[in-house]
C-alpha cells in the first residue's frame, strides 16, 4: 500500500497529512490526537513548514514543527515517520532558504543549518535534504 518516493528509499503512505494547523486551530494534545489517528490508519508521510503558524498572533512560526517533534519524541516514532518540512519561507528568518543553502561553503556550514530544523523537530537526523530551488535537483 505504502510508495517509495521518486529518487530515495522513504517509504510513504500514500496520503501526506498536512500538518499546517498544528499550533495553529489545533493545540498540542488536539494534535496529538490527530497525528494518533494518521498513524494508527498506517500514516507515516506529515508535512509542515517553519513558517507555519508564523499569521497567528502570538505565534513565530515553527510551532507545527515543535509539536510534530514532541509527538515524534512522546511516541518514539521517529524511526518510523517521514516528515517533509519547508524553510525560508518566514520572513526575517534565514533557514534553509534556497539563498542561504547556496551561501553555505562547507560541509560543517550546511550541518549548522540543517541543525536548527532538527531541534525544532526534535530529530537527530533529516532523512533527505532537498534543495530544488537553488540547483535545479535534490541533494
């Protein structure tokens, strides 16, 4: 039932929860719910984005990840979920923006990026790195 993203060995759920109201018209244990929910239908594959709910008052952005990380850490799970997050997209906030991704030099540079969506996951690892927009193909 599960499909293999073109190009890598993530294997997904066909169906991608999006993750945009987690912080945002869902609190965490509401999200909790939710992601328990995915899950136990055999969900693996949840989208999120740094900026997300950045238009909330009171809100940076970055809450959807947050909450996605302690649900992943609570559940011990991480080992068994895909998570596609996008970054730059918060104004002000550097990320990984295609311009700051074409900016790092070193090796040790793209790893101090990578580090701040990690923390905020709560993930020792990304699976995948994608930079389309800045080179044209994935890396």
């Amino acid at each position: 039932m599960n499909t293999t993203i073109s190009g890598t060995d993530l294997d997904v759920f066909p169906l991608c929860l999006g993750g945009n109201v987690f912080g945002w018209t869902l609190d965490e244990p509401q999200s909790f719910d939710v992601l328990d929910a995915y899950a136990a239908a055999g969900g693996n594959f949840i989208d999120t984005s740094d900026a997300y709910s950045m238009w909330v008052p009171g809100n940076a952005g970055g809450e959807s990840e947050a909450i996605l990380g302690n649900w992943m850490a609570k559940r011990g799970n991480r080992d068994r979920v895909v998570i596609a997050t996008k970054v730059g997209i918060a104004p002000g906030r550097e990320g990984l923006a295609p311009a700051t991704i074409a900016s790092a030099r070193t090796a040790d540079q793209l790893a101090e990026l990578v580090a701040m969506v990690e923390v905020r996951l709560s993930a020792e690892e990304l699976d995948r790195l994608g930079s389309v927009a800045t080179t044209g193909r994935t890396s």
